[in-house]
C-alpha cells in the first residue's frame, strides 16, 4: 500500500504523524490532504530520510539543486554541496548530474545527505544515447523506463519527469514563439527527440507503465515543466499553459492510482503574472502542490539571481506555492560552488518565509520575538531567532562597539538606548 491508499483507509501512517507535529496541525489535515492529493510527503522503501510534508496548509519548502555538468565532473565537490545545502537548511535535494558516472555520483550523494533526493530521469536516458549513439535524438523509449525504475531503486524520493510536453504543446510553442528560446535540457531533449523521430513523448503516450514504476517504488512524481519560460517576456505563454493543462491531467490520474504527485511551475515570470500563475495552477491541477521553480522576476542581473528569485518566490508562495526551486547567484553564468549554494539556500528559505508570513499567519511569531529582542537589545535572544545565526554572530563580533548594548551602527547615538532611557515599552 502507498502513502495514498494507506491516507484513503483512513490509516495515520508515522510519516504523516511526523509532518503533523513538525507543522503544529492535525494529523487528520495531514492524512486528508495526502488522500486528496493537496499533501504530498516524498518517501522511499530503500531510504530513510527526513521527512517533510509538501502542499497546502504547511511551511513553504525549499528545494537545492546540484549536480555534475559535461564541464565540471566532480563528486567530492557535489558531496560538498550537498552537505552546504543540508547545512543552510534545505529541505530536500534534486540530484541534477549531466556528466560523469550518473549511477556513482547518485549513490554518493545519496549516502551523504539525510534529506529527500529528487532527480531528473531523462537526463541520463538521453545523455548516455548520446555517449553511445552520437546524439539525444538515439534515445531509446525502454532505456528512459529502465532509468527510471533503477534511479528510484537507488533511494530516489522524487522525480521530475516530463510528462506534458506532447504534439499539442510542440505546436503552441511553435505558433507563438518565444524571446528566451526553450531553457529547460529536459524540454530540450525530449522536444528535439520528439521532432527527430516523429514520435509522441513517451513519457505522454506511455504514461500508465511511468504511474506503474512509480507506483512499485513509491517515487513521488513532479511533473516537469520542460517549457517554462527562460525570459520574463515568455511568462505565462501558450506551450507553458498547454503543458500545465496535461500535466494537471495526469496528475490527476497518477494520484487515483496511489501515487504522490507534485505540479511543477515556470520558471521566469514578472512581478503582475505571479498571483495569476499560482491561482492557475492550483485551479487547473485541483489544488496539487505547487513546486515553482523561481521564478525570477527580471533577467538583466546576473551575479544575483538568487536575490532575483526570492523576490518571486516570497510572492509566489505569499499566494499559495508550496515549494520553491532556489536559485544560487551562479545562475545563467557557471555551475555553482558550494558557497554558492548554501547562498542560494538562504535566499529562498528567506523567501519562503517572507511568504509564509501572508499564507500562514501563524508564521510571525518569531518576527515578534525578534521585534522584541532587539528593542531589548538582547543580542542574545536575537542571534537565537536570527534565520542564521552564525553569520549575524560573526557580524556583529568583528565590528563590536565600545558600549557593548548597542551596535557600531549608530554608536553613541543608539536610537534604541537613548528611548529606552526615558521610556518603558
Ligand atoms: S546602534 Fe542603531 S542599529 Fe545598532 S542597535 Fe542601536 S539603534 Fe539598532
């Protein structure tokens, strides 16, 4: 029995007990929303990890991407990711590797982390036909479901597969064109393998034997969003609403078999398009958790594009995203460090905070505390709530003033002392 069938007897299994008190709700909410399909919490029967509940009602979670490119093979730094990314708090972790040995470099990381491990199945189905054949287009449909079953075999908790790019959604992304070209690999790779052997997607035509493999594993299924928009001009365009409208569909379909299901969203989007964007999805895809990647809300700063995208992703999950794809400052530019990602991190943690505080009121209570730490001027009890600690810690140690109540900000002249003084808050 899966996470969804047990939820639809009526069964409380101890993952959902976890979510409910990690999240301060019942844990009857938390087992009517992974019967529903508005609740999903990625599991696997080859793993362990730490779980975490995704959709609605629950925390904004925060998702890091790594992985090896055909420039840069290397598995000790990945592992570094890893951990820098566990560190800063993600709350799971997509293994994302295009070069290298795709099975050792999973195993690795896999070994190293303790949070849920997603992973994109087609890449290494396309980039070894690639290897072996000379091009993606050589790909054979057995070896993208053999991938499959053997990445979750390996202890995958969730897979972006792209499901909903088909003839229909090919043909709109055609007729309307686009500014930023297709910026996703596994839209790229499956669009051109599409075009090359006049094929429909199997992933599309052969979705009941994908539901089977994830169903026999328990795999929580996210379904990709291969034609998001790479430009804040192609947000929200014709190819990005089709393959929304089929994945929706097969979400559907996929969670009345008992299998977890996530609904991927773009990507790049400007500020007015957002609240459209996630009340779309959530309407279309019958209130399934949103995972959005991003989105950043303008293209023209690289270098910063973490920042960029936790502006989009606090309003995204302010009306209602579940989960948020970071971004690292690296984006568009090079293949991130370590460094990069534990910023990266932070951003969207901050993020989905700032958003948490509109979606879940209840979210506030330690801006609050902070509030009221500082009008103490308890540096303590600010550094305790601080999202992270260390760094407002090491700030505040190399620069500390003589009087040490206030700070080398104002100095002498502390707003706060010279208030607190004369009168009692
Ligand atoms: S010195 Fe200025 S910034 Fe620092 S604690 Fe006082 S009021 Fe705040």
């Amino acid at each position: 029995m899966s996470l969804v069938d047990d939820a639809r007897s009526g069964i409380v299994t101890e993952e959902m007990r976890t979510v409910a008190r990690q999240e301060g709700v019942t844990e009857d909410f938390i087992r009517r929303g992974v019967a529903g399909g508005h609740i999903t919490i990625p599991v696997s029967p080859y793993r362990d990890v730490k779980i975490c509940g995704i959709g609605e009602g629950l925390r904004t979670k925060v998702n890091a991407s790594i992985g090896t490119s055909t420039d840069i093979v290397d598995i000790a730094m990945e592992v570094k990711k890893a951990k820098a990314a566990e560190r800063a708090g993600a709350d799971t972790l997509m293994e994302l590797s295009t070069g290298g040995d795709f099975v050792e470099i999973r195993k690795q990381v896999i070994a190293n982390t303790t949070l849920s491990v997603g992973s994109v199945p087609l890449y290494q189905a396309f980039i070894e036909a690639a290897i072996k054949d000379g091009a993606v287009v050589h790909m054979k449909e057995d070896d993208l479901f053999r991938i499959t079953a053997e990445q979750a075999k390996l202890g995958t908790n969730f897979m972006a597969i792209h499901t909903g790019i088909n003839w229909e959604t090919v043909k709109r992304l055609r007729n309307q064109g686009r500014h930023g070209g297709l910026v996703s690999r596994g839209g790229a790779f499956m669009t051109a393998w599409m075009i090359h052997n006049e094929k429909e997607n199997p992933l599309y035509s052969e979705f009941d034997y994908l539901v089977e493999i994830m169903k026999e594993h328990e795999v929580t299924l996210s379904m990709g969003n291969g034609m998001r928009a790479g430009a804040v001009h192609d947000a929200t365009d014709r190819a990005a609403i089709q393959e929304l409208l089929i994945n929706a569909e097969l979400a559907d379909k996929a969670h009345a078999e008992g299998v977890q299901v996530i609904v991927e969203g773009p990507g790049h989007i400007p500020l007015d398009e957002i609240e459209a964007n996630v009340i779309l999805q959530k309407r279309v895809s019958n209130r399934k958790p949103f995972y959005m990647l991003g989105p950043l809300v303008t293209d023209i700063a690289p270098g910063y594009d973490d920042r960029v995208a936790a502006i989009g992703a606090a309003m995204s999950s302010s009306y209602g995203a579940d989960f948020i794809c970071y971004v690292t400052p690296a984006e568009h530019l090079a293949l991130p460090t370590p460094d990069e990602v534990y910023e990266g991190v932070m951003s969207s943690r901050i993020a989905a905070h700032v958003g948490d505080m509109i979606k879940l009121k209840k979210t506030r209570e330690a801006d609050l505390e902070m509030g009221h730490a500082r009008r103490d001027l308890d540096w303590e009890r600010q550094f305790q709530v601080a999202m992270n600690p260390e760094r407002a810690r090491a700030i505040r140690a190399e620069r500390m003033p003589a009087d040490t109540d206030g700070c080398t900000m104002c100095g002498d002249y502390c707003a706060l002392k010279i208030v607190n003084r004369h009168f009692s808050f």
